[in-house]
C-alpha cells in the first residue's frame, strides 16, 4: 500500500450537510478527535517510542478546552457506528505538556508521523492535514476579500458578503519513470540533498491531459521525447494538497538534458542499480527517496517488473 493511501473511513458525506446530526456526534462521547497543533497529528506515547505508533484519537471532552469555538472542526468521517473529527488546537499554548492531554502523547510533523504510523492512520492524518491547511489559507473569500465561513462539516466554505462557494482544492501532479530499455531515467531536483535523485513530476496545467503533462514535463525537465504513457497508482500527498499521479512513460531515446532551472542533474539507472537502490543501499552515493514517497513505488515496481 502506497502511503497515506487506504483511509479506512466511511466519509458519509451525505451526513455532512446535516448541522443537527454533525453536532449531535461532535458532543457524543463516543466520538473520536484528532487534535491537530500547528498541522501536526497528536501521537499517543513517547517521542521516542518505537514505530508503529497509535494516532491520537481521543473523546471529544478531553481535547474541547484546547480549542475555541471559531477553531476548524473537521468531519474526517465514521469508524463503524463511531464519529470522526479532526480538531485545530493551534491556539493552545504547548498542549503535549500543559493542559488535558499532557502525558498522553506528543505532536509530531506530519510527514514524518505518516511514516511511523500504520497505514490506516497515515492516511488520516493526509485527510486531516490537507483540509485544516487548506480552510487556514480561505478564511477569506478570493472573490470580494469578505470574510468566509465553515460550511458542510468542513468540507465548504461560504462567503457572507458575496455568497460565494468554495471547496477544497485538490492538486493534480504528474510524477513519471521514464524508461528504456533496461534503465530508468531519475533526477536530482536544485533542492534535493546531494546524492538523492527521484523520479520526475510536475502540475497538471488547465486544458492539459495526464499524458500530455507528462510529456511536457519529461520534455521541459530533462528533453526527452515519450511515446507512450501508462497510469500506474496515485497517492494523496497533503503538503499542502496534491494528488499525485503516478506514471510510466516510454522514452523513444537516452538523450537527455537537464534543464538547469528546477533540475541539477538527470541520469539512466540501469535496473541491477536501481534494485540496489530500493533495498535500501547508496551506491556511489546515489540514493533514491524513502517508500514514503510514491516516486519510491515507481522505481520498486519498474527495477522488480510489477508495473
């Protein structure tokens, strides 16, 4: 399973526009709240637990008080009969050790918790850190700049003044493994750590196909030309809001060139290499990103032959 994939939840958005019932289940005390501080996911246990660690999922009645009532409520959906919410607790002061929940647990930034949870719970914290990252930057209407308000268990926002819609906004983002032959093209972002090269990717444009934005993007990149194009998985990515859409591309040759701007170096790893590679090894100094990442994926279902 690709991480933060295979959220467990029932969404029950059709419950969603029911106020009445919303409320009713972020009172009850079956209820489970994530709270969430600063865009981090509580944690239960020690900073320096061993992995796998348990999600913070806690009664509504312990973590109410970190939050007031203006704070982003999230209807993430029901754990069979059992309602689950998650909560910005951002205004608390140091709630992992003062307060109600002190002692049970500490906040942990979320790329990192996704990779030391179980695979359910990673892909809670994506649904939970996208949404309340997204209603952080809309809290006010991009229409007539009037303040906006939470609507639909957190799924929408409303503009008071204008009466404007708005809805979480999901990225699209290509990431591809170019291939020929017995060698995979990967590249080394000007961001990225010396030594560490992942598959290439970039947004979809408007008016653009999946397989047209992956041909432009290979081309601007690294200027090599694709024949065909084939979808292999997604994964929700929440830094802050992308989907990321797994490719494979056919390249009709080995000429490539970085293009200097976002790209440092493009170099063919040959599939003994990059199966190295995925087990974890740094073969002359060249490494390839965690299985966090679905680049990871890529190159392990190419260098394995399960795409």
């Amino acid at each position: 399973m690709i991480p933060f994939a295979g959220n467990p939840l029932n969404r029950a958005s059709e419950k969603r526009t029911d106020a009445k019932w919303i409320e009713s289940r972020r009172r009850d005390p079956s209820s489970l709240v994530l709270p969430m501080w600063h865009l981090e996911p509580f944690l239960l246990g020690p900073e320096k637990s061993d992995p796998p660690l348990d999600l913070g999922l806690l009664r509504p009645g312990v973590v109410d008080t970190l939050a007031g009532a203006e704070a982003i409520c999230i209807f993430m959906g029901l754990d069979g009969d059992r309602a689950v919410f998650a909560l910005d607790v951002s205004d608390a002061d140091a709630p992992a050790t003062k307060g109600p929940i002190a002692g049970l647990g500490h906040f942990r930034e979320a790329r990192t918790a996704g990779q030391i949870v179980s695979t359910e719970h990673a892909a809670m914290i994506a649904q939970a850190k996208a949404l309340i990252d997204w209603h952080q930057r809309h809290g006010f209407c991009p229409r007539c700049g009037a303040p906006t308000k939470i609507m639909d268990a957190g799924y929408r926002r409303l503009c008071g003044q204008c009466k404007a819609e708005h809805f979480p906004r999901v990225d699209p983002v290509v990431i591809m493994l170019a291939t020929h032959d017995e060698a995979c093209l990967v590249g080394r972002g000007k961001h990225f750590p010396p030594g560490m090269f992942s598959a290439l990717a970039g947004f979809v444009e408007p008016g653009e196909t999946i397989e047209e934005a992956v041909r432009r993007e290979l081309m601007e990149e690294a200027a090599v030309k694709i024949g065909e194009v084939t979808y292999h998985a997604t994964q929700p990515w929440p830094f802050p809001s992308s989907l990321m859409i797994g490719c494979f591309a056919k390249a009709e040759s080995r000429a490539i060139k970085a293009d200097d701007i976002e790209i440092a170096e493009v170099r063919w790893l040959e599939r003994g290499l990059a199966r190295e590679l995925i087990a974890g090894q740094q073969v002359d100094g060249i490494r390839v990103p965690p299985p966090i990442a679905i680049a990871y994926h890529l190159i392990r279902a190419w260098a394995l032959n399960e795409q």
